[in-house]
C-alpha cells in the first residue's frame, strides 16, 4: 500500500516468500512494465528491485539475469513483429502495384494479339540463328498467300520467281546484317503484297501486307517501275558489251550517255570521261547533216564516214529525236563495203572465166529471161549478139532455135517445151541429149539455182562420142584379131601380171583356162609350163618382164615341148612398160611367121593407139573435171545464191566425187607417163622431217574424222636425202590414206624414217586386221579396188603408184601384214639416185 514500509509491511513473511516468488515476479514484472518501470538495486550480494507502489524488492543474480534475457528477448519480439508488419504492409503494396502491372501487361498482349490476328497482315519472326521462324496473323484469301504455314514459308511456290528470289535475297541480308527493306511481291496469280523487314536484338521480323486498291495501284506502278528500272539497266549493260558505237543525248544536243565502244572508238578511257569532255564520234558535217533530217522528220539513217584508230571506216548511223533529246547507234560496214567490192570483182572474174570455157553456158532468172551468156554460147548456137543482148525469155530463145533449124523437130512441140522448161519448178539437177539436125550430140544440163533461175549447162559431146566409138571398134577388131590368131600372144605388165593373152597361147602351152583368167602373175604360169618344155624358156620371160635393167631389149629364140612341138618365141618390150611376147609353132610353115610378125605389128600399133587414146581422153577428163570442180567451189561459196541444206549436201558430193575422179585421171595419167618410160624425177635434197608433216596434213583431216592418231619418228633418218619431192610426198600420202582407210576408228597410225646405212627407208604401220595370202599377192595389181576391211573402195592406183615411183627411185618396196599384227609398208630409197651420182661424178 502507499506510505508503508516494505520491511514493516511485508515482516517476515515477504521475506519468507522472496526466494520462491523472486524470480517469477521479476519476470512478470517485466513483462508489465517492458523493462522501464523499475531498476534493479544492487547491494552487496543481494538486487533489490524497486517496484513503484510496492518499494525496493531484494531479488538475486540469477534472478536479475533471467529477468535481463527476458527483458532482451521480449524487446525483440517487439522488434521483430513491428519489422513484421511493416514488410507485409510494404508486400502488400508491392502485390497490388503487381497485379495493376500485370493487368496493363494483359491488356497490351491481347491488344497485341488481337492486332496480330487481323486478316490483313501475316508476320513472321526468327528468334535466333537456326531457329524455326514463328508465323503470326493472317491474309485474307484475295490477297493470294496460302494459308498452311509451311506452304507460306516455300516463297517460290506462291510468289513468281522474280519475287520470291528478291524475298529470299532480302531476308538472308536482314538475318545476317540486319539490313531493314521493303518489297512488292507479286503472287502467281498476279496480286500484290507488300514485305517489311526490321532486326530487333533478338528477333528478325517480316510483316506481310494486304493493299487497298490505291496502295496495289502504286504498288503495282512500284513495280512496274521497277521492271523498267531493271530493263533500264540491262539494256546499257548489253550496251556496253556491244562492239557498236551507242550514245544518249540530251535536248541541248549535249551527250549525257556512251557506251563502252563508242569511249575506245574516241581514244577514251570511260564513258564518263568521254561525256565530260563532250568526245564527239561522228564528224562536224555528219553530226549538221542529221541535224537537218531531224528537222524535218525523227529518223535518220545513212553510211557515214568517221576516222576511228587512224583510219577511215565506214558506219550505218541510226539516229532517233525526241523532244527530250536523241538516242543514236552506228554499225561498222567497212567489211560489208570491202566484201561488197569483192563480190563484184568475183562475179566479173566469174563472168570472164564462163567466157573462156569451151562448155556453152547461159543463166536465166526466176522470170526466165537471159542474164548471162558466154562466148562459147553464142558460138554453139550462132546467135545474133544483139538479140541475146535484150535478155529475151528461155521460151523464146526455143522458138528461135527451132525456127532456124538447130533443133531437131519434136512430135509435139509445146508439150516438149513445157517438159524442158519445167527445170524453173524442179529442185534436182535435170539432163538431156539433144541430137541436133546437123549430127551434132549436145548433152544438155538444166541445173535450178536457189532463187528461182535456172542455169543450162551445154556440152558438146560429138567429138567424144566419135572418140569412143572409135575405141572401140579398134577394141574389138583388137580382140576379134588376137582370138583368131593361130599364134599364141601373152602381154604382161610392168608388174609382170598377164594383160592380154589369146587362146592359141593357151593351146600352144597347153596352159588350163583358169589359170589365165584374171590378172594371174608370170610366175603362176612359169610354174605351170616349165614342165611342159625339155630347156624351158620361161625364167628369160619371168626376168623380161619383170626385171629393172635400164635397157629393155627385145630377144627371140626356140623351144622344144615334150610332145615334140617346136616353138620359136619372141620377147617384144612394148613403148608403156608392158612386154609382149609371141610364140610360133615353126614346124608348120615359115609363111606362119611372117603373118605372125604383120600382125605383131598390127597389135602394136594398136596398143600405141590404145595408148595415146587413154592419155588423150584423161587429158580430156581433166578439163571438163577442172570446170566442175570451178563451178562446184563456186556454188558452195554462195556467190551464185545461197543454197538450202540438201543443195549444199549435193554440191559436196559433186565436188568430193569431181576431186576423187580427177585425182584417179592424175593417177591413170601419172601410171601411163611411167608405163611409157617419159616419167621425169626432179631429184633436189629433199628434208625428211618437213615431208613427212607435210604428207601427214594432207591426211589430217580424214584422220581426225575417225579419231585416228598419228605418230611421226624421223630420229633415226638423215636430215636429208636426194630424191623427188613431190613424187615422195604422194608416196607417202597414198601409204597414209591405205593406212587410214584400213585402221579401226580410234586407232594410231605410225610413220617411220630411219636410216638404212645406204639409203633412207619409210615405213607406215596401222592396226587394222591385216591382209590375206591372196590379197598380198594382187595388192599392187592397178585398177583393183579391195575393201579388205576398209571403210570404202577406190580405183586400186594408190599402192600400185607407190610401187612405180618408188622403182623409180631405184628403191623396193615391202609389205608385212598378218591377222592380229596389223600391216607395215616400207619403201627404201637409196640416199641419192643412180643417174644422180653418176651426173655428180
């Protein structure tokens, strides 16, 4: 109670209760009043606690620490639920302003959505590199894009090809540089988007557009724009790779654009060079004189002259005006003028070439009027020069010849006519014989030209017909002659194979019929009469007519057979090589002789007749072949017209054919000069290696046809040697054209010189299958083509020449074939001919 003391109050029973009630009091004491409504007294060993209203309260250590830790325990709880309430107060905040925020966040991404999703635009977004590309919203159905999300992404199946490659192109620059860009695309159904592309820090994004009307409207003028803009660039750049002088002027006059030929035809590095310094192309008076045509009218078009790298050409200048200005192109015709003037010059080199031809020649147009005609027309036809002059029709030229008698009359004239002059519809060459009133046989060819003309080709066979008759009349005579001798007559060749022979040499020698069928070799028959004669005679004829002494000389003698008939013999060398040699049965009566020497005359004056009439009409084969080859030449160059494929087909064959029956003419001719003993050698050093590469490129080409190769080794041969160049170089063409024809596609061909010690030696060796027994016998029999194997047949001289020329030179000739080893000729020629080093000596 107030006002009383404790001690007195209390007495002794506080006291007895102050140990067991300290502690708790304290603590309870503490808990009332939080620590601040007392304070402990400490005296000696005793805390005294002094408790408003009820004093001092004696407490101990321990109690003084309990009510400490609680004092301190409690402050913090205090604390602590204070910091509590606060955090939450401060959380609960934090949660509202939160879900405001994420209420905004909501809102936006459905807006964001909701914008998204609109019909009108698509958008596609690449999150990162490799990353599948998220497709967003969608286009409407009108605007073309397909719906499926894969088919979108495939560009190329629904854009044109053109948009979806500059799509593709802008994308790739938009992932990998971050390139922003705006595109109209245009679908496959011709409709109209537009593509914006823009790179964020981690997406890159492309929004496709659906337009309005309007916007595909300028869109579609974007476009278009476009286009011309590319056109616009592809034309300058296909002008600046044109060799033809270009330029752009403006509507001052001024150049505002060349190309890049027009800035080299002025010595100028580039075009902007050439336009900075107004470079003009064209020459003052040039450039006035189209001024004033564009005065008058837009177009200009002349040849004009320039000088262009210090000379002079000639240029076709195009120039257009506008009234923005004119736009110009030259084209270089100096070729054109000098091929002009060539062509000229080559139809009057032509037209004076017809006039010296023996052959009558005249060429009508598409209106069959006469345009040209050679001396040897007018000639043939001895017509008045004035008429042809007026280039009277082909029909008239007809009526004429036939109203003054040259033609032989026709049982129905205008039928005749019509069939000849069908020539003008005809795409074939056509021939005709005309056998004249005058005996004259014309052979006629109506040759039809591209455009519609016709030329008519006159040839005057009269000559060559009586010619031929001749021949053979003396052929047969020749033959009727030599059947009915009783004298046996045998004529071989320079080869020593039987050329003639008649059927009492059979009898005489009783030779079997077979064995003289053919071109049969003397030594066949020296094996079948040696047995038939006690001294046979028969190695003097193997050696006459096949021996090389220089002097041929002619020889007789006798025979005894075994059946007792006596046979005297004669060995004649005939003038072309060949040797004759006529057997008498003596023991009948010396008349026989005689006769037989009349008529051993009489075969050779008719061998020399056959003779000079072979080499006279090989000589007459030459000219008519030389002018088809002229005229051939002349119609594949063009000048005459140009000529459609299967003409031009026909011309190779007849000049192919015209040159293979020359070169045969050449061979017969070359073959009957040796015969005769006339042939000629122009011997010289000739060089081995440079003749060889020369017959080779004479080859080359028929080589390369068939993928054949050809191998050359002149290691082991002399530099040079002495011997006719010319007639070597054929030699060892006609191996190399015997090899070809014979050496599988894809084969090789080789071609040896080496030397021999005394002399030089040639050898060719191909891969083809080889040659038989009996065809190595006959392979230098003339006039016996054989394919054995090869791809065509010629006139068997190819072989048979090499033969001669290379005896010629003294040298021999040698085959080595076999199935399997392919074949080898060699041809040795001594390092310098005999009559050569005796002139030297």
């Amino acid at each position: 109670m107030p006002g009383l003391d404790p001690q007195q109050c209390g007495g002794a029973g506080l006291q007895g209760h102050k140990r067991k009630r300290g502690s708790g009091f304290a603590r309870a004491l503490s808990l009332a009043l939080g620590g601040s409504m007392f304070t402990p007294v400490v005296a000696g060993a005793q805390n005294a606690v002094v408790v408003p209203g009820l004093g001092k309260i004696s407490v101990g250590a321990v109690e003084v620490i309990h009510f400490s830790i609680v004092t301190g325990v409690l402050g913090a709880a205090l604390l602590s639920a204070i910091a509590l309430i606060r955090l939450r107060q401060r959380t609960a905040a934090e949660n509202v302003a939160l879900q405001s925020r994420v209420a905004e966040l909501t809102n936006a991404l459905a807006r964001s959505e909701t914008l998204l999703n609109l019909k009108d635009q698509r958008i596609v977004l690449w999150p990162g590199e490799g990353a599948r590309p998220s497709v967003v919203g969608e286009l409407s159905a009108e605007s073309g894009a397909p719906l499926e999300r894969s088919t979108f992404l495939a560009f190329g199946r629904w854009l044109t090809a053109k948009s979806a490659a500059s799509l593709d192109r802008a994308v790739r620059e938009l992932r990998e540089r971050g390139e922003p860009f705006e595109l109209v695309l245009e679908t496959r159904e011709g409709l109209l988007l537009e593509a914006q592309g823009r790179k964020s820090a981690l997406h890159a994004v492309v929004r496709f557009l659906s337009l309005s009307e309007t916007q595909r409207q300028n869109a579609r003028l974007k476009l278009e724009h476009q286009r011309i803009l590319e056109d616009h660039r592809n034309l300058l750049d296909l002008a600046d790779h044109l060799d033809t002088p270009m330029w752009l002027r403006d509507e001052t006059g001024a150049l505002k654009w060349v190309n890049n030929a027009y800035a080299r035809a002025v010595d100028m590095t580039t075009e902007g060079e050439v336009v900075a310094q107004q470079r003009e192309f064209l020459p003052a008076t040039a450039r006035d004189e189209i001024a004033k045509v564009h005065a008058v009218q837009p177009s200009f078009s002349a040849r004009l002259a320039t000088v262009v790298g210090g000379d002079r050409r000639a240029f076709t200048v195009t120039d257009v005006a506008s009234e923005k200005g004119s736009a110009g192109i030259a084209f270089d015709t100096s070729a054109i003028e000098t091929l002009e003037r060539e062509y000229e010059s080559t139809v009057r080199n032509h037209a004076d070439t017809l006039d010296q031809l023996t052959t009558a020649v005249a060429i009508f147009d598409q209106g069959q009027k006469l345009r040209f005609y050679n001396q040897a027309f007018q000639k043939l036809w001895d017509m008045d020069a004035g008429f042809l002059d007026n280039s009277p029709e082909n029909a008239l030229v007809l009526d004429r010849l036939r109203s003054e008698g040259k033609l032989a009359e026709q049982p129905e004239w205008r039928r005749w006519k019509e069939q000849l002059l069908g020539a003008y519809r005809a795409v074939e060459p056509e021939e005709h014989w005309w056998h004249l009133p005058d005996g004259r046989t014309i052979r006629v060819i109506a040759n039809p030209q591209p455009k519609g003309g016709v030329t008519w080709i006159f040839e005057n066979l009269t000559e060559k017909i009586d010619l031929e008759t001749r021949y053979n009349t003396v052929v047969r005579v020749q033959s009727e002659t030599l059947d009915n001798l009783a004298e046996g007559v045998a004529v071989f060749g320079p080869d020593g194979r039987l050329r003639l022979s008649n059927p009492a040499f059979r009898t005489l020698w009783n030779i079997p019929e077979r064995l003289v069928e053919g071109d049969v070799h003397i030594s066949i028959l020296k094996a079948a009469c040696d047995g038939v004669a006690d001294d046979s005679p028969w190695d003097n004829f193997v050696a006459a007519a096949t021996g090389f002494d220089d002097e041929r000389r002619d020889s007789h003698g006798r025979t005894e057979l075994h059946d007792g008939t006596i046979l005297s013999y004669a060995i004649i060398h005939l003038p072309n090589g060949q040797v004759m040699m006529t057997f008498v049965d003596v023991t009948d009566s010396v008349n026989v002789e005689r006769a037989l020497k009349e008529k051993n005359e009489a075969l050779e004056r008719a061998d020399k007749l056959k003779n000079d009439f072979v080499q006279h009409v090989s000589y007459e084969l030459r000219s008519p072949l030389t002018n088809i080859i002229g005229f051939t030449e002349l119609l594949a160059l063009g000048t005459t017209g140009s000529l459609n494929q299967k003409q031009k087909e026909y011309v190779d064959h007849i000049g192919s054919s015209s040159s293979m029956l020359l070169t045969v003419v050449n061979d017969i001719l070359d073959l009957a000069t040796v015969d005769a003993g006339i042939m000629e050698l122009e011997i010289g050093e000739v060089p081995v290696r440079e003749t060889m590469q020369s017959a080779a490129e004479l080859i080359s080409e028929r080589l390369r046809e068939h993928g054949i190769m050809l191998d050359l080794h002149a290691e082991n041969a002399p530099a040079v040697f002495h011997a006719d160049e010319n007639r070597l170089r054929q030699i060892l063409y006609n191996l190399l054209s015997n090899a070809a024809n014979h050496a599988p596609e894809g084969s090789r061909i080789t071609m040896t010189a080496s030397n021999t010690g005394n002399g030089v030696a040639f050898a060719v060796h191909d891969e083809g299958p080889g040659m038989s027994a009996e065809v190595l016998q006959t392979i230098f029999r003339r006039f016996e083509p054989r394919s054995n194997g090869g791809r065509k047949r010629g006139a068997g001289l190819g072989l048979s020449i090499v033969k001669s020329f290379v005896e010629l030179h003294g040298g021999t000739v040698k085959i080595d074939t076999g199935e399997g080893r392919g074949t080898t000729v060699t041809c040795r020629f001594p390092l310098m001919p005999k009559g050569v080093r005796e002139a030297a000596e």
